[in-house]
C-alpha cells in the first residue's frame, strides 16, 4: 500500500510540474519533473519500464541518437504499435523517467507495446541497473565533449559494460554500424549476445563533392595496429581490415545511398525482406545512417518493408535535427552541432546549398561541454569560398567568429551578435525571397530556439 501511494505521488507530482513548467513557457519540462519523481520514488522507473508488452529498446552512440530513435518510433507507428519515447531527446536518467511517466496513467498504469529510449552514452551503465533492454542500437562513437566523457575507449567501454550487465540477466540483441570499428567490436566476446550489423557498400554524392576532409579518430585493431580501409565514408567509418586478420564485420543489412542536398536515397537489402527502396527527405550522410540504424532495428522486429517505408515516409523531424521550420514566415533549416565530425557533415550540406545564408550559435554551458577547442577540428574551411555574411551569436560567439576568420573567411562577412534573439531577427530581416538560413546551434543554444521559436 505504501509502495502504490509512492508511485501515485511521484506520477502525480511530475505531470503536476511539468504542466507548470510549460504553461509558463519556461522550458520542455524534461528534467526537473523527472527529478522530483525519482525523489518521492526511487523505483518508479522501474516499475512503469517493466509494464512494456513486447519490447524495450535502447538508443546509444555520439550522433543521430534522436533522430533515429525517432524513425524507428515512426515505423514501429506505422505497423499499428504504440510506443512510450523520449521523443523530446532528454536522455539522462530524471529526463528518461519523466518522458516513461508521461506515458503512464494516473494510477500507474502504461500500457505500450514497446518502450524506446534513447540514452546518453555515459549514462547507459546507470540505466540497466534500473531496467533491463531487450535491443541495444549502438550508432557511431566520436570524440565528443572531452571534458564530460573523455577519451572514445572511455565512452565505448561505458556501453560494452551497460550491455555486459545486461546479458548478465537476460539473452540481449545489439545492432552495431559495422562501418564503424570503435562500435563493431564493442561487445565482441560477451556471452548472451546476439549480434546484428548494418553498413553500406555504397555512397555517392550529388551536386555534391565526395572526398571532403574532416577529423578523423585513430581506430585502431584489438592487436594494436592501424586499421587499414578500403572505403572510408567519413571520418574512420567505411570499409576495413587489419593485417591480423580482422575486419569488417559481416553486413546483415546492406545499403546503398545516393545522397542529394534536399534529400537522400536508399537501397535497402537483407534477407529477411528482399530488396527494397527508401526516399528520405532529409539531407545528409549523416541521417542516412541514422534511417539504416532504423530499419535494421526494425527488421529485426519482423516489421514488413512496406511499413517501414511508411514509417519512414511519416516521420516528423525533431526540433534541430535538420527540421525545416518557418520563422516569420522565412525557411530555415535548424541543425544541430556539437563536435567536429557532425559539424563537418552538416558544412558539407550548407556549402553547397547556393541559396543558403548560415548562423552559427556555440555556447559553452556544461550540456554543451565547456571545451570548445573542436571547434578547430571541425572542416570550417568548407567554408572558405562563401562570399555571404556569416552571422555568429552565443556564448562563444566570438570564438567561433575568430575560427571562420582563420578557416579563410573575410572579417568584413562575419557579424557577431552574442544575443540569440537578435541574432535570429538580424538573419530573418536579411533572408531574401527563395534563400534558407541555416542555423548550427549547439546543445543550449538549441533548446533556447526550441524555447522561443517552437
């Protein structure tokens, strides 16, 4: 009886503060509800996960965790399945059990057919000790926020452990970007695992240069020596072999992409489902993983390819993962950055795009990671030819102005407007008719925008 009364009060309190919280308009709620729910009852995410009929998934890596988690929500939609999600992509423990709360009812009840979360790399360790997944996706590993996660063994070693507890208590499946090595070996040798591996054999640029340099991290095999590659996509992910006789994992699910500034194409194969065809209307390499992730996740569900092109064909962007918003009645197109691999993928989209103006907004505060050095290893000479004003604003809008001097842009096509808002309405009033302002927030940066231009 007192344990029913704990959870009444924890789901009580938390859909009590959020409502507060935005009907006041002072941010999405996904964090201080959570916190509150998990004071009154320590166990309440446990108790509503554990609800899941079929079942629960986890999201992980350094890019795309949202966005992908949100295709396969919109695909597990469309084959009729209701599922509880972290939509809102607050993926720490409080905002994990405040989204898990939102799809509960007042008594504590949650019935979903699965469960999908998306989780912070170096919080998954912490999460199964509370709950335990059936599926792990595990997207890509980059440096990313040195000074929160440190080094990439560092944060890889953090996700094999999350999966060793798990299989400690139950048989798990893992779906790993094999074009990735940091992530295609990550739980080699762990009992209880059941593996699945995605990649692509083939990518080709339209209207769009192919070989364009960026950061690369130092992956290297098992054995000590350096990966040799016969395909490298970007950064160290593509197709690779070590002299010791390892390499690439074999592919269960194989695409080709052909990859235009609007949007992107897929050539899906696996045996389970033949041969099938996917148009993303969104841009990027990048996102192309992220729908491959997807779709082998979703194959592995036994969900039909003509679902999955639906689901696919319906998903909705989520606020500052490449979403085309109209502000003020002017196109823009809101892209989240925060660390030199993403970065230089999305410069890739905007450099081509000739009708394009760009605001680029890096703050510094601890979510965004307090190290803004890669900003430096980020490929902003992508940039060096563009001849339009660049307007730079947040926290560190100044250094982010002194890195574009130095990337070969002239000083007198840089404006530094430290206040967003201002910003934001400086590039609005100057877009003209058929131009997109891209705008490249970090992580603050872009709840600020979610905040005021939702």
């Amino acid at each position: 009886m007192k344990n029913k009364f704990k959870k009444i009060s924890s789901i009580l309190a938390t859909k009590f503060t959020k409502s507060v919280i935005t009907r006041m308009n002072a941010g999405g709620g996904t964090n201080l509800p959570g916190r509150i729910a998990r004071k009154i009852h320590p166990l309440i995410l446990a108790e509503l996960i554990g609800q899941t009929k079929k079942d629960i998934i986890v999201v992980t890596g350094t890019n795309g965790k949202t966005t992908t988690a949100g295709f396969i929500s919109g695909i597990l939609n469309s084959a009729d399945n209701t599922v509880a999600h972290n939509k809102m992509g607050a993926n720490m423990l409080p905002g994990i059990t405040c989204a898990i709360i939102d799809n509960a009812s007042l008594t504590g009840k949650m019935d979903k057919d699965y469960t999908l979360l998306e989780i912070d790399e170096a919080y998954c360790t912490k999460a199964v000790d509370e709950f335990a997944p059936d599926l792990f996706l595990v997207t890509n590993l980059f440096r990313d926020q040195l000074d929160r996660y440190g080094e990439l063994d560092t944060t890889a070693k953090k996700i094999r452990e999350a999966i060793e507890k798990t299989a400690a208590k139950k048989r798990v499946k893992v779906a790993l970007n094999a074009d990735d090595p940091i992530v295609s070996f990550i739980c080699k040798d762990v009992d209880n695992v059941d593996t699945l591996f995605y990649g692509f054999e083939k990518i080709q640029f339209l209207n769009q240069e192919s070989n364009i340099a960026g950061a690369k991290e130092v992956a290297a095999c098992s054995c000590g020596c350096k990966l040799e590659y016969k395909k490298i996509f970007y950064g160290h992910v593509g197709h690779y072999n070590c002299g010791c006789g390892k390499h690439r994992p074999d592919v269960e699910v194989i695409a080709n992409a052909t990859i235009d500034i609007n949007h992107t194409d897929l050539n899906i194969f696996s045996e389970e489902t033949g041969e099938f065809n996917v148009r993303l209307n969104m841009p990027g390499l990048y996102n192309a993983y992220n729908a491959l992730g997807a779709i082998a996740v979703a194959i592995d569900l036994k969900i039909s390819k003509e679902k999955i092109i639906e689901g696919l064909n319906n998903y909705n962007t989520i606020f500052g993962r490449a979403e085309t918003k109209l502000i003020n009645g002017k196109i823009t197109l809101i892209q989240l950055i925060k660390n030199p691999i993403g970065a230089t993928e999305v410069l890739r989209t905007v450099r081509e795009d000739k009708n394009n103006k760009l605001l680029i907004i890096i703050n510094d505060d601890y979510a965004d990671g307090r190290d803004v050095s890669w900003l430096w290893d980020a490929n902003f000479e992508l940039l060096n030819k563009y001849d339009k004003q660049v307007v730079t604003s947040g926290i560190r809008a100044g250094d982010m102005a002194v890195r574009l001097k130095y990337a070969g842009i002239s000083s007198k096509n840089i404006y530094i407007e430290e206040n967003i808002k201002k910003a934001v309405k400086h590039c609005i009033d100057n877009i003209n008719e058929g131009e997109k302002l891209y705008i490249l927030p970090t992580y603050t940066a872009l709840l600020y925008l979610q905040k005021h231009y939702r």
